[in-house]
C-alpha cells in the first residue's frame, strides 16, 4: 500500500504538458486524495524539456516529493534525464514504437508500460497532447480509480471548447483505460481512497489573488513577471464580476504609483511582481512607509541575480526587501509557508496595511506560486476579519492633523472627498499637518525636534506591529534532537522530512518562521537558545534568513543546507543532511 | 473673485523665490478653481519632486507630494480609485519630460481625466539649476558648462502625437489666460495638458519673463482652429521668434475611466462594498 | 590661547553665505591653518536660514566643531536660532541698525561687536551680500592675520567678475579690517599660525570626483541629486580638459545603463547619486553583478526614508546597498571616513571594480560631500596605483571563454572590437561561454550543475576581495575603558571625542569601519570580543551597521548613540554618552 | 550571400517557437552585417529581455543583454565610449514602447549613431501573451480578457515628433526587404529606429502573418518622399486596411557622438590614456 503516489508527465513546451498535469490534479482532487503538484519548464515557449508532477495521498502532502511512482513521456529526453527520480521498480508509460533511446544511457529501475499512445491519440486528434490523455487513461485504471472521474473531469477541462473535444478526450482516455486494463492487468498500484469527498486545490498564485479579492482588494495593477504573471491573469479574468479595478501600467514603477494614488485615494489596492520588477518599485515602498499609505507589495522570488533562472525558484530576495528604499520607514515582510498561508497571509497583509497605514510585503516564491495543492479544510470564510484601521469619519475629528502623534504611531487617516480633512500626503519629511518641515526649516531647532518625533512616530508602530503578530513556536517535540530552521515555502519540505527521520529514529522539530519584518527575536532566540543540534534550510546562496536571526539574537546558524540551482529544497536533501550532522554531532555552540 | 481665490489658499506660503513663475501657476490653478466653484475638499493635487512640485502644499485642497517623475501614476490611480475627485497634477518640466517621460506618454494613450500642468522653466530648479529636457539647445548650466547639446524635447508635440485630447500651453505672466486654460482643461472631460511657460528667475536666466514677451502670442488671436490636427502639430513645432501659447488642439475620446463604468456601477470604487461571503462561495467553485 | 577657531556666517538663503564661508576657508588655508567647515541649509532657494560653519586651527581638524567663537549674522535668525552654540563669551558680528531683536529671546553668553555692515556695505555695492565681506575683513583683524591675504583670496574669489568687482570687495574687506582695528581695538582673538605654508583643501564632493578623474574615469553620467549634484558639476567642468564624457540622462535607470554600457565596451565608468536614485538603479547594479561589468557607484546619503530631508545629513541607507537587487553577487561597498579617504577609495574602488569585475559602492554622505576640509599632506598622485585587472590581449587566450571558472573567480575579460573573443553578456544565468542556461536548458542536469558552479565562480571573488582589503585595527590605547564603534563620516566626530575624553581622565579608543561588504566578521569580532565599554555610533535610526556587525560576529551592541534629525553627530555628543555609559558602567556581556 | 551570412551565425541554434516573426528579423540583420562586410567583432548587439531580445545569443557578434527595457542606455553608453563600434539593439516592442518608452523618446533627442531594431509582435511573447503597448484595441489577451482599451502607441509617429532621423518599418515576411532598412540605417549616420511588424504565432492570434500580407504595402512602391516630415507624420498614422512599410522619414543632423569630438581626439575612450602626472597635478591646483 502506498503513502502517496506521484505521476509525472514528461514533454517538450507546446505538449500540453501544463493541460494534462491539471487534469491529473483535478481526477485526484474529485476523488477525495489530497494533491501537491509542481511543474519545471523552461523559458522558451515551445521545445525544451518540461514536466509536471502530481502527487496524491490520502494525507495532507507539503510538498511534490522527492521521487515518482509512473511517468509518461512522450518523449526520450524524459527517460535520459527524468529517469534517475523515479522510485526502484515505478513504471514508466510510452509508446516503444516512437520513444527511442539507447538503454544503456540510463540506470534502469522502473518497468516499461508500452501503450500505443500515438496510434490511439491519432483515432481522435492530430494534436499530439492527446496521446497523453491516453496514458491518462491508463494511469486511472492503475490507480483503480473509476472511469466515472475521468468524464467528469474532462467535461469540466474541455466543455468550453464544445461537445465533439470532449468526446474524443474521454474516447481516447477510455481507450487508454482499456489497454492498460487487458494488457497490463497484472500491474496494478493499489491506492483506496479514503475519504471520497472532493478536496478544495489551488495554486499558490491564485490563492494570493483569492486572498486579495476576498480582503476586498479593489484595485490591482501590475507589470507582468513571472512568478508573478498569474495573480495579474486571475485578477483581469475577475474584474468585472469581483469589482475589482485592474490594469497593465507601462512599468513597475507606474504599478507601484498607481496602486499608491489609489490607496490614498482610500481604496484597498494590490500590486505584485518578482525581484527585478521590485528593485524598480523599491524608491516608492519608502514613499508608501513616508506617506503612511497602506498598500500590499508581493514578490514573488525567482532565481537571481539580474534575469537570472526566470523559470525556477530560490528565496534569495530577503535582503532586497529588508532594504527597499533609502532610511528607516515602518513596514512588514511576511514569508506565508504554505499555499493556504497565502490566501490568509494576504487577508492579513491588508489589514496591517491599513492598520498601520504602511506597506505590507509579501515574500513569496516560484515554487510556491507555481505549486498547486489541496487544502486540509476549505478556506474559511466565515471567520474573514476586515481591518480598516483609524480612518475618521466626518465630523469626527476636530482640528484634524493627518499624521497626528500617537502612542502606537497610527495616526487619523482621512480620505480626499472628506469634509474639514483637507491634507497633503509629502514625500518629504513634515510635521504632524503634513506640512514640509524639510525646506524652510532645515536645520532650525524647531525641525529638529519635528522630525525627531515624526521619525519615532513612524517607527513606534513596528513595536506595536510585532506585539500583535503570531510568533513563531517551535512545530513538533520540544526535545528533539535537531531543530530545523526554515522560512517561506521551504516548511513543506521540511515537514516532511521530519516525518521520514522520524521513521528512522532521529527526532526533528522544527522553527518555521513566517514573519521577517518585523522580527520575533526574543522567541527566536529563546527556542534556538533551547534547542541541540540546529540546521538552517533555505533556498539561497548566503543564507539570508541566516543573517536575520544573526543580526536579531546574535546566534550564527552553522549547520546549513543552501541550496541555488533553481530546484526547491527536497525532503530528502533535509533527510540527508541532519543525518550528516547528527553522525558528526555537529551541536553549536551558542555564541 | 479675489475672496473666492482666497477659499484655496493655504496656511503655509510659497516658499519659491520672489517673482518665480511659480507664483503666477498657483495663482492661475486657484483662479480656476475659484471659477469652477469646486469645494477644495473635492480637488486632490498630485505632484513629484521640484520648486513646482512644491505647489499642493500652498493650497487648501487635498494633496499628493510624491517622488519624482510620478505624479502621473499617483494621479491616474487616484483617479480611478475615485473619479468624483478633480485630480490635477503640478509638476516641473524635469518631472515630467525627464525621468518621467515614460509615464506622459503613455498617460497621453490612456486619456484619464486629470489636468497635467507642467511648470516649465526649462532648468532643474530645486537642484540649483541643471539642465533639462526643455532646455534650449547650447543653453550653459552647470551640468553643461559648454552647452546644452540634447535636443530639446516638444512636450507639445509629443503629447498631440501621443493621443492627448487637450494640449494648451500658457504663460505664468499671464495668469488670468492661463486660469482660463486650466479651467477648460478641468473641464474637458480626459486627460488635459498645460504646459506653462514658468521662468525660473534664478536659474535661468536665458528665458526670462523679458524673453518669452517678446516672442509668444496666442493662437486665439491668429484664429487657430484647436479641432485640426495636423495644424496643432505645425504649431507645435513653432519655437523661435514667435512661439504661440493658447489651445494647441482638443479631440473627444472615452477617458480612461469610462472604461470602467460596469465595475464603477454608478460609484465610486472607494464607495464600494467589501465581498460578500455569497460572492465568494460562488467564486470558490472554481477551485474544485 | 585657542586651539581652534571656528566662525559662523548666517543669513537666508540667496544672501552669499556660501561664498563668504568659502572666502573664509581659503583665507585660513591660505594662511597655513587646518580648516574643516560645513554648511546648514534649506531646501529652498531663497529665504530660509542657512550657516557656514568655518573652524580653523593649527592641528588637522576632523569635524566642524560643537562650538564656534564668531558669528557674523545679517539678520536676526542668526542670534535667535544659533547663539545658543556660540561658546561662552564669543563674538557676534552685527548691524545694530538692522538687526533687531528682543534681548530676552537669547541668553546672551556674547559679546556684541557692532559694525555698521550695511553702511560700509553700500558704500561699495548695492549687493547685501558685501556686508559679509565687511565683516570679513573684521575677523582678520580680530584674528591678527595679515590683510595682504584678504586681497590675495579676495583676487582669486572674483577675478573672473573683473576688476572693479574685486577692488569694491577689497575696499569693503579693508573697511571692515579698520573699523575692527579702530573700534575694537580692544578685542582680540589670538590666533598664531604655526606653519604658514598654504594648505591644500577641497570638498568632499570634489575628493570622490577628482579621484574619479585620476583613476582613469572616462564615462561619468549623472541625474542631479543633493548631495551628489557638485560630483557631476565638478565632472561637467572638467570633462574637456580631463578627456572625460560627461552626461545628464533622463532619469537614475538610463544613467546606470549607460555607464555599464561604456564599462562593457571598455572604459572606466562612474556615477553618483543618493538614496532615492540608487533606489531606481537598484536593478541594474544586480545587471552589473550578473555580466561582471566593472562600475564604481556613489552614493551620497541624505535624510531618509523616500524625498526625507533633502538637504540634511543621515547614514540611512546601508540595508538599501547591501540589499540593492535580487539574489546573490559579488560586490563591495565601501564608506570611507573623511574627505582624504574619499579620494583614495574612489581610485581603490576603480581597482576593485576592474580586478574583480564587479559593481562597487562608495557610501559617502551629504555631512562629508558638502564639507570642506584641508588635507594633512597633498594627495600622493607619485603613488597611485592603476589596476584593470583581467583584460586579455588579442592572441592571449585560445578558445576564449568569458566567463572561465577560475580559482579566485574572476575570468578574462575581453572588449568589443577584440579579435577572436566575441560573446555576449547576458543578465540571464549562462554557462563559462556566456550562452544562456536559463531557458532552454532550464531544470536539466546541466544546468543545474553549471548554475551551481557559476554562482559559487562569482561569489568566490568576495573572499579574495576580502583578502586584499585594509582590515579594521584598533585606534588608540589597546586597553582603553571604552571602545566607541562607528563608520564612514562619524569617525570624524569620534577622533575629536577621544581627545576632550582623554583630557577628562577617560580613556577610549575606536573601531572605525570602512568595508560593509565584505564584511571582516572576525577582525572585528576579535577587536569587539577584547573590548570593555562599548557604544556604538551611527547617524541613522535603526543602527543599520550594529545590525551588520551582530549578523557576521554574533556581537549585539546594546550601547547606542543614534541620531536622526538630520545634524551629523558632533563630538560633544558622544563625549557626554561616553561619560554616561562609564558612570553607569553598561558593560557589555559578549553574547 | 548565404555563405557570408553564415559568418554571423552563432553556436547556439534561436529557441524560438518554429515560425515566430523574430526568425525573419535575424535573418535580415544577417544579411545586413554580410552585405556591409561588417567583421562580427566590431559590431555590439544590445538587447532587453523578452523573446526578441533573445537575438544576440544567436550571432557572433559582440553582444550585451540587459535587464528589461535598458537596451538603449546601454547601447548609447557602449556607443559614445567606442565609436568605432556598430551598435545595434534588438528589443521587442513591450520592452522599448512600455517599459523602455522613457528612454526610447529621450534617445530621438540624442540621436546616437545606433540602430533599433524593435520586433513588435504587439503582444508580451516570454511572459506568455500579455497585451503589449502596440497591442490593438479590444484584442483580448490573458491580461486583457475583456479586450485591451489603451489606445496602442504608435511608434513611427512618436520617433519622428521626438526627433529622430531616420524611421523605418518592416515585416519579418520580407526578410531581404528588411534586410535593406536595417543596412540603410546602420548606414545611416544617427539614431535609425526600424520598427518590424515580427508575429507572435503562439500568442497573437490576431496580428498574423496573413492579417499583415492583406494589409502592408511599400511607401516606396508610392513614392513616398522620406525626406518630408509632414508626410512621413501622415504616413505614420495610417494603421487601418493599408498599412505602410518602409522608410517614413529620414534627415540629418549631428549624432550624439559628434558632440564629443573634441574629447576623442580622433580616437575612442576606449584607446585614450590615463591621466598624466602632470595633468593631474594642473588641475590639483585649484583646490588651494
Ligand atoms: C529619483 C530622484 N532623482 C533626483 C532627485 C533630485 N531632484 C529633486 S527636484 C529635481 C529636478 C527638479 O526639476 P523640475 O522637475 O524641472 O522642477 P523645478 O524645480 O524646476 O520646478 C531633481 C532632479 C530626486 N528627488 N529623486
Ligand atoms: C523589470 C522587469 N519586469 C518584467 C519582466 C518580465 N518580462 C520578461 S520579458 C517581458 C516582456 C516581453 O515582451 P516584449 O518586450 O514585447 O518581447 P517579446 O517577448 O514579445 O519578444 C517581461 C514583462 C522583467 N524581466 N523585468
Ligand atoms: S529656483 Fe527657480 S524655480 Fe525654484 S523657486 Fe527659485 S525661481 Fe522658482
Ligand atoms: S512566444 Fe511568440 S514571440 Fe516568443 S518565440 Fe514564440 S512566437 Fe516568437
Ligand atoms: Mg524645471
Ligand atoms: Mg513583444
């Protein structure tokens, strides 16, 4: 019996590669399995090597895993190069009399499944992406699934395209089905499903747009980038029916300014892109944090520096976010861990944002945006909070002063169109009026102690921020034998890990942190203090978080799993790693 | 109209150096709106970074005084956001047609009702007098102490080509015409372009308020027809002896917010409800 | 006897107070004196309060003085703002005729010396501003200087506005030096000048340019930015005699592009800007980084966050260049700590910049770009050194490849126009030839495996990099009670602070960074580790370096002197911490 | 031809998809190189980052690609430090029209003797089929699923207002045809902008090799008069059922390299020497 089962589809871009790995997720998601998938492709927009991994249990899965149980491959550089992750004895799926390859290129450990993918796909379509709903077929008789799923799905998948497509996808399929069930029928991967109710899946992209439209996000720009394109696309197709303004500026930088016209204007508004495009927007975080206007940045790390790896992941930007724009202004930089994370992280972020009237920055990632995955329970909506923060009503507020001197540093925030508020937003640094106070008073003793007081104003409020925001505990037992240090998306892998050491009798726990900016350094400390052998993990070359928790609570992580070549951080690769240093007892000493 | 002029002027005074320019477009802007009766609630001014820029805090509207060369952005936003609002912009010549020439251009295809008003006095003021795009050919600054060798760019022009639908130019020594430019500019529904001729007086001393006198006239008074485009470009192009300021051309299109109308639904955006938990449920099926 | 003088003219803006403070530093330069002077000024052209602080001794002078003796004020702000920084029993200049104000506002600690400024003034020119040089021409007189130099500095000030202009100052100079003599005759500052050969001063503004000249600069492109606008008006003027191209693009983006356009084609390149332009060319210094292209970046910090203080003085944007774009790449950033160091690192940094192919960073700041200071010796020029590193021959190198994988990380760099070595730089990952592994190639064994190994090729240079730079030393007394820590422009305020501490019985000693990247972790550590009292001293909020110095050394200094509002640190700021801290005996544990 | 053509063609075969508009436009510039006998050592290819600013990963020239929409900075640097180079950039039109817009109209100004090939496809190819500044009004694309309502830019129209000189177009289905406007503007002594209408056949489904074929014609088969600025604006405007190719507009006036003469002293920057002692010392002398 099978934890989990992985299937990966193998391709060149322009395959259908991306359209078959959802379909996969969908049949899995329908029948009750949880779902973790990810896709690796390259960036070019046809040819290349591309494949898509889909990944069930009946157990909430974090993270793709490290290997595979079936691959279909339409062609050879599948097996040449895809062939080495596959688990001692997985099958792979193609069609022998079009997939050549000379067998001594590769360490065979899998079963050969030849299915005339091609002959059957050209029954119902010249498209060759068909031959891979054939295998499709094939795969859900060996899961022993029902036929039933695959008509459901396909219908949903293909139904806008008309009757006839989706006749010839569920006939090809069927035939697929039946091949594997008459000639294959000894090979069978038994896999009961649990619980039959379908499972709510989403990607990482989409549950930030979700998270943006459900907090009630109304006006969206961006710039497109990769990872950060879908939020753009999901938010367009949504505009009309959510009420939800969104636009493609000429740049990042019209992005960014935009959504800062809009929120002062006093509407929740969103911006998203990737490391390059948030260099661009980095002068205008600080006058969001200088002009206390609430607004919600994501980032979406890609493997760097410069254009870099656009197509893979890495978590390399903490430190591009940290320092976005000259001097000290207050804001939050949160790393959600997982794709639910995201959706609620983002419903989060506007209301720091508008509580704080500051910039509230999302760190997220390739891996993550681009993963899709089941959700334990389905979103909750019912206990969605909406946080406008002090925004006066009229009449409310005698001899208004917009950036009014308050013990958490939130000052009264009134909107364009207000009677008797009547303020400018300066960029330059002012008195509690908003009054320049950086001209004609440079240097006067007046100034002085104006900007004094504004500067700490501001920057009470990451006090305050810090006191409200959930620090983190440490995720499993208390006395283990190694605590790993993970932020951001890398917690999936990390999760898992300590499921597989555990078989193996080594106990981890585990130090997930979510929250960069403002930084829990008293709890960090205090756990890392308690804590034996400690291994950081993350998906960059200098590790970055590394840094953070050095500069907060003066402890050098020394043990570190770094990891830059554009893959995520593997369970196994954390496995492997705590073994090392658990052999070599490699315990830190705290400095 | 003087009382009403008062109406928007702010407590803090104009800190700009006696005779600047400046003073004449503040004047002009506060005249317009004294005309249009607009209440000072329902004007939000955007600006960048210069002397000009300076503007919104000498008034009693609201204000946006933001980073420079993108006011436009702030403005188009704002906008958006909420179009019961008046938006002006007020900004500097380096603003606007040096670093943030990008965003006029592509302001002038999107067609938002604001009313841009470009103090140019063809120098980097606030910076103690550098070149700028507008500066004149050979002009010696101290960024080009042997002389401007950049052409200088044509808002004017650029913007007619660019898609704008109203494109005027004025002159601060003549703030009541310009009142009147920008006042039409309000009013006309899209995006309006004011550029002003703003002597810096301390920088600049090649285009003195003496220098422009003697050159500009109005193309009102040479019966300019501001509905021909290929005319408005011809005099756009008019920059020596004689160097017209007036209406240069004005064309109907959609603005940019008309676009919007369906997701508007009669309101604004920032009048409008939070999701409700039925609209979410229904958009939550997609993932399944 | 004084061991230093300082004098300070006030006025508005637009009243000459800047040329009568430059008059007065090259008079006492010229008269063999050290002077160290600054300006405190507004954003705004005319109006306002502006002061230039000149202070003059026999001893190389590090700050501009907490105190100053004379004041010469044309209006009252003068008296009502400043008097309160006048030392004991010093002197104001001033027309009792026209300067009028209410007794009572001021403690009055002076001395009036009433001139009839405007009279004299008017006798000679209708400017107001000739009623500085009036006074002027007092102070040599108080001071017991020779009135010969007056006319010589007064000569070279206005020679260029002819004749009749420079006699009219004169005249107005030697009224002024009469009416003291006369008058006053009675006081006296005494003031004997020990080595009367002249003194070479400059700004510091014109330290990093003319360094930049001498390295070989041969490209400098520039937007204006206080305090980074006199580098390119020092470059403007100078572009035809020292063979340079210099340009004012449309905007901070264009300028870096530029710049590593002509780097990549060849010749040096500069440019220099401050926190809000570095924000937007944040992009680009990651582009440089990725293509290896040798850039030397200045960036002049001013008060923070977004357009701040314009015009005031912060050291604010530290996390903003060592965070400045995506990801991973080499680069070092450098704060050099008076005007002399500027000069020099400007030529180191071109070195730096060539030998190892990267982007380097000059942190400089507007306290220490728009000071003036003498040098204690001329520049060396006998001793500079010129480095280009890896430039291949034509012929050298056989089947060239750019981006070679070497020990030290660092490849043959050929030039457009070379025979034989053509290729492309791309901002995209790509192998040692330059050909892009991010799209096609993307997710397969070799990229992987190349990606890892470029990355770790072009980060290996910082250790070498680290190799050659100074490392920090100690500053005084090994055993000293108190270790103050500061870097680029406060070292300044602290050299002064030891001298007035060691008069009062308390020994302390400094640690004065420069390198903030790469970082000497244990230089520093081990210097920090052997210290007793420690306090920390940075002109920014947040203590932007002691977080640095926490994140390489596991050291959290508690002891902090921050200073925000604008005014650089002065060194009777730190004296009274200093003397705080010893009382309270805040010792450190080394945690 | 095809042998030396085969001198600019790099190890590295172009990723494109089969049939995309940007194969054509290689192709021309090629056969430009080759006609003009240019040695692939003196010549700098600057690009962006899009599909089209793939381009000079695929030749053997010298070659830089930039960060999204920096060609032209980059170039015009690389230009004025080595004049003796051939400088070309290949973009695309998201990356020199959006993006890059600032810069591009700042350049026209400078006219630096490089020569701007840009592969409009009106569509964001790399980031999967955005709508783009040149897309057309209403296309639908994933940004835009209710149809694009930015007016498109019009690049022809806004190089020539902006001061360019010399302003072409051409079709990547016309490689030879092409070939020739990117020789002549490499010839060309300034700033040649050649716009190509290079389709997207993945992403742009609308602006198709065929949808071109029905509407372009050559404005040298109605001998159009390059040289006439009122006619090329003329020209430059009409996008409809005809749709010109060719040469819009050409004139003369200094290149941005010209400026500097006196600096070069008959050599480029890059050959020029460190400064003297002597010289150092000379201009030490101020600073006392
Ligand atoms: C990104 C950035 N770059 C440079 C500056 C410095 N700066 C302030 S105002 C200004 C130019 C002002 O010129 P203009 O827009 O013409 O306004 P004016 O002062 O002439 O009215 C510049 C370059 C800045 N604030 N931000
Ligand atoms: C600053 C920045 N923003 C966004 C991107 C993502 N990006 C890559 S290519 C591209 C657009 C490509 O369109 P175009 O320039 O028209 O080239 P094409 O692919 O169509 O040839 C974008 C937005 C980026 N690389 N950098
Ligand atoms: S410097 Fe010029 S633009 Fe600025 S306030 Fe003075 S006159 Fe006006
Ligand atoms: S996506 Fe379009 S532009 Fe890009 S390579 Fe394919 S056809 Fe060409
Ligand atoms: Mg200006
Ligand atoms: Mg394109």
């Amino acid at each position: 019996m099978y934890e989990s089962i992985a299937v990966r589809f193998c391709g060149a871009a322009g395959d259908g590669i991306e359209s078959i790995g959802s379909i996969m997720v969908r049949t899995f998601a329908r029948a009750g399995l949880h779902v973790y998938a990810y896709r690796n492709y390259q960036s070019v927009i046809r040819g290349g090597h591309v494949w898509y991994q889909v990944r069930a249990s009946n157990e909430k899965l974090t993270s793709f895993g490290d290997f595979y149980d079936i691959m279909v491959t339409t062609n050879k550089d599948g097996i040449i190069y895809d062939s080495s992750q596959i688990r001692e004895g997985g099958i792979i799926i193609y069609d022998k009399s079009k997939v050549k390859f000379n067998e001594s290129e590769v360490g065979k450990r899998y079963l050969d499944m030849n299915i005339p993918l091609s002959e059957i796909a050209q029954l119902y379509s010249r498209i060759s992406a068909m031959q891979n709903v054939v295998a499709y077929g094939a795969i859900v008789e060996l899961l022993g699934l029902d036929f039933s799923i695959v008509k459901e799905v396909l219908e949903y998948e293909f139904g806008d395209k008309g009757k006839d497509i989706v006749e010839q996808n569920i006939a090809a399929a069927r035939k697929g089905f039946e091949y594997a069930n008459e000639v294959y029928e000894n090979i069978k991967i038994e896999f009961k499903v649990k619980d039959p109710r379908r499972k709510m899946f989403i990607s990482g992209a989409n549950a930030i747009a979700f998270g943006g439209y459900v907090a009630g996000c109304k006006f969206y720009a961006a710039y497109p980038m990769t990872p950060s394109s879908p939020i753009l696309h999901w938010f367009a197709e949504h505009s009309k029916k959510g009420g939800i303004i969104v636009i493609q500026p000429e740049d990042e930088i019209a992005v960014i300014n935009m959504a800062i016209g809009a929120a002062h204007a006093g509407v929740r508004s969103m911006v998203a892109t990737s490391g390059g495009g948030f260099a661009l927007m980095s002068e205008a975080v600080g006058l969001a944090g200088m002009t206390e206007t609430p607004l919600v940045i994501v980032e979406g790390q890609r493997g760097g520096p410069s254009t870099g790896l656009p197509t893979n992941t890495e978590q390399g930007d903490v430190r591009q976010v940290l320092g976005a724009g000259q001097s000290d202004y207050p804001k939050v930089v949160m790393a959600p861990r997982d794709i639910e994370e995201l959706f609620y992280s983002t419903i989060e972020a506007f209301n720091l944002a508008e509580k704080y009237q500051i910039p509230v920055i999302i760190l997220s990632d390739l891996y993550m945006n681009e993963s899709t995955s089941t959700l334990e329970k389905e979103f909750d909506i019912e206990n969605v909070k909406i946080d406008r923060g002090w925004i006066v009503k009229e009449g409310e507020v005698k001899d208004y002063k917009r950036y009014l001197i308050t013990e958490n540093g939130v000052s009264p925030r009134a909107l364009p169109g207000m009677k008797d508020y009547n303020f400018v937003a300066a960029s330059d640094e002012h008195d509690e009026k908003g009054h320049l106070i950086s001209d004609v008073l440079a240097g006067l003793p007046y100034m002085l102690k104006t900007r004094k007081a504004m500067m700490e104003k501001r920057m009470r409020k990451e006090q305050y921020i810090l006191k409200e925001l959930e620090p983190p505990t440490l995720y499993g037992s208390k006395n283990a034998d190694v605590t790993i240090i993970s932020w951001g998306s890398t917690r999936g892998a990390v999760r898992e890990a300590i499921k597989i050491l555990e078989r193996e009798g080594i106990t981890a726990n585990s130090l997930e942190i979510k929250y960069l900016h403002p930084f829990h350094a008293n709890e960090v400390k205090e756990i890392l203090i308690n804590s034996k052998l400690k291994l950081l993990v993350e998906n960059n070359y200098s590790a970055q978080v590394g840094g953070l928790i050095a500069q907060h609570t003066g402890i050098i992580l020394e043990n570190k799993l770094l990891k830059y070549d554009g893959m995520p951080i593997m369970p196994m690769e954390i496995v492997t790693k705590v073994k090392e240093i658990v052999s070599l007892k490699k315990y830190e000493v705290v400095k | 109209m003087e009382a009403e002029i008062r109406l928007y002027r702010g407590e803090v005074p104009p800190d700009w150096c006696p005779a600047c320019g400046d003073f004449g477009v503040l004047n002009a802007i506060q005249r317009a709106l004294a005309e249009l009766k607009l209440d000072p609630k329902d004007v939000l001014i955007v600006s960048g970074i210069g002397c000009s820029s300076n503007l919104p805090g000498f008034t009693t509207t609201y204000g946006f005084h933001g980073i420079h060369g993108r006011a436009i952005p702030v403005a188009t936003g704002a906008k958006l956001a909420n179009p019961n609002l008046t938006v002006l912009v007020t900004v500097g010549d380096g603003d606007c047609y040096g670093i943030g020439m990008g965003h006029f251009i592509h302001a002038m295809r999107r067609n938002p009702d604001i009313t841009v008003i470009v103090m140019n006095n063809q120098v980097y003021g606030l910076t103690t007098g550098q070149a700028s795009p507008t500066s004149m050919k050979k002009h010696v600054t101290k960024s080009t102490p042997y002389g401007v060798i950049d052409d200088s760019v044509n808002p004017i022009a650029l913007a007619i080509t660019g898609g704008a639908t109203y494109v005027a130019r004025g002159f601060s020594g003549d703030p009541v015409h310009l009142a009147q430019l920008i006042k039409n500019g309000i009013i006309h529904k899209g995006l309006a372009l004011v550029d002003v001729f703003s002597p810096c007086v301390t920088f600049n001393k090649l285009n003195t308020y003496e220098w422009f006198r003697k050159r500009i006239y109005k193309l009102e008074s040479i019966g300019h027809d501001p509905t021909n485009f290929e005319l408005a470009l011809k005099r756009a192009f008019e920059f020596g002896d004689k160097i017209p300021i007036g209406l240069f051309y004005k064309t109907e299109k959609p603005s940019y917010e008309e676009y919007f109308e369906d997701i508007y639904n009669g309101k604004p955006l920032i009048n409008h409800d939070f999701p409700k938990k039925e609209q979410i449920i229904e958009i939550m099926k997609e993932f399944y």
